[in-house]
C-alpha cells in the first residue's frame, strides 16, 4: 500500500521504490512510477530552478550522472539499487525548495523548520532505498560537529562517519545542486537513519559546540533512544582544537592537547573546550577562529554580555 501525506490541502503520493529488476529509469515516465502521476503533474507545474528542471526530468543528463555511476559501482552497490536512487535524489533536490519555503512560513522554531524540510519523501525513499549501504565499516561509529575535518579526523582514528559509509562517500563527492539549502535535509534524514545503526560505542568529536547544530539537536537525541533499546550504545566525547599548523588534539581536563581525551558526558566534554578556547587560544591561530567565535557567540547567549 502507498503511504500518503497532505500537502497544500491536496493528497500528495509519497514515491516508492522499484524492484530490482526493473529497467533504468529515465524522464517522466520514471518519475511517475515513482511518485504517481497527480503528483509528478503538479511537480512539473512548479517554477523550479532551470538547472533543477532539467535534469531532475532527465535524470541521465546530469553533468554528474557518470561520475555518479562510476562512485557507486566502485561502492559496490548495485547498478539497479543506484539508478534508482539516483532519479530519487534528483527528484527530492527539486521537491525540496517548496518544503523550504513551506518551514520558513509555517513557523519560527528552527527544530520545526528542520523537520518540515526533512519531510521531503523524495529523500525519505532514497536513504530506504540506501540505509543498506550505511553499514559501519569499523569496529565503533563517529560522529562529529565543526568542519569536515572534523570527520576525517575521527576516521584516522579508526572510526566511521557517515562520510565513510558507502553512500555516504559518493554523496560526499558529488555536487548535484549548487544551492545547499536543497542537499541539507537529505544529509539530515541520512544521517538519522545512519545513527540508527548504532550497536557498540560511538565517538563524538566535537571541535565546536553548538545547542542547534545536527549532531546536538538530532543525531544525540536519536541516539538516546537507540540507547534505551541497547545498553551497549555507549557515548564518548571527545574535545577537539586546531593548532596552528593544522593538526587536531584532543583537550585533558588539565587542558593540554594530547592525542586521545575522552569522556562519558557531553557537558564534560563542552566546558573543556569552551573553557580551553577562552584561556589558552591564541588569536594568531587563525585555524581555530572559527570555534573560538562559535564558543563566545555561545557565551554572550546565555547572559554573559561581554562574552570572553
């Protein structure tokens, strides 16, 4: 049975997923089987944007289409699973600036405008249609907050992020849309399906702190619930700073840098390194302003109005 949803006062089909043995998907005709033709039909009355419109209806098109098929072959997914999911993409990229436009009208909250983005059954259909591709390639899953860095930090430490995974390394490289506002909300019903995952210890590196960023506000509290199922899901937090010439270490409770600190709680974690960002970095290290700003933006916030 298909799945539907209100939308704009009219029913709109969510888009389900081909067997394997379908044939590729191409044009309108594919996007009909995908979403059902009431729905493609006021999809293609839309005013999109041109780049969008013309390769989301022609989906083999895109500049990235080889690319594309070149990633996912060398992933190791499946040639049928990845046509499919490539139509599916294409489809939410376009879909997804109404939903945009939808959250911003709807309300001020910004968690609600993330889930009203994140709506998107576009992208719902394709991380179904991919969740098995997140699997953890390491012993223990990562997650991270304050630049990509960040992320290949924690992997040279042996763990996997979501960048890692085998979808998640070929969306990391392609560029699809240049508007970002169009990609977010399918990196963030990624990433909650890829949490989800969690078994064993996961590992959270955190060069900046930040109360509404992915990590806090979503990737955490699913993991809590993943917790209440499986008491082995253990959380370890790890502060992190850029020296100077660009490496990541990990901050003491004595605040030095080493190359593993770890503790049991975020609130631990984060009056590290907002304390070690406040007393001990130099503001010649331009490799850490970033979260420096971050930290005293955060500071001012919560009352104290002359920050560090």
């Amino acid at each position: 049975m298909r799945e539907t949803h209100r939308a704009g006062g009219r029913q709109a089909t969510a888009p389900t997923v081909a067997g394997q043995g379908a044939a590729r998907l191409t044009g309108v005709a594919a996007l009909q089987q995908r979403a059902g033709n009431a729905a493609v039909t006021r999809w293609l009355q839309r005013q999109p944007d041109p780049l969008t419109q013309q390769y989301a209806t022609r989906a083999t098109e895109h500049p990235e289409w080889g690319p594309y098929q070149e990633l996912t072959r060398a992933a190791g997914i499946p040639q049928s699973q990845a046509d499919d999911a490539w139509q599916l993409l294409l489809g939410g990229v376009d879909s997804q600036g109404a939903l945009n436009d939808k959250a911003m009208a709807s309300t001020n909250v910004r968690q609600e405008q993330r889930d009203l983005r994140a709506s998107n059954t576009w992208y719902q259909e394709f991380v179904k249609l991919m969740s098995e591709h997140l699997e953890i390639r390491t012993p223990t899953m990562a997650l991270w907050s304050g630049g990509l860095e960040t992320s290949d930090y924690a992997y040279g430490k042996g763990h996997t992020p979501l960048e890692r995974t085998r979808i998640g390394g070929v969306l990391n490289v392609l560029r699809l849309h240049p508007d970002w506002s169009l990609k977010t909300p399918m990196w963030n019903v990624l990433s909650k399906a890829f949490v989800a995952r969690a078994t064993g210890p996961v590992h959270i590196f955190m060069r900046a702190y930040a109360p509404e960023s992915v990590l806090i506000s979503q990737e955490i509290p699913q993991l809590r619930v993943v917790q209440q199922l499986n008491p082995g899901v253990k959380l370890v937090w790890h502060p992190v700073y850029t020296t100077p010439d660009g490496q990541l270490r990990e901050i003491t409770k004595d605040y030095h840098l080493v190359e593993d600190a770890e503790y049991d709680e975020r609130d631990a974690c984060v009056s590290v390194l907002i304390q070690y960002l406040r007393l001990f970095h130099d503001e010649s290290n331009t490799k850490a302003t970033r979260a420096r700003e971050n930290a005293e933006q955060l500071i001012i916030a919560n009352g104290h109005k002359e920050g560090f």
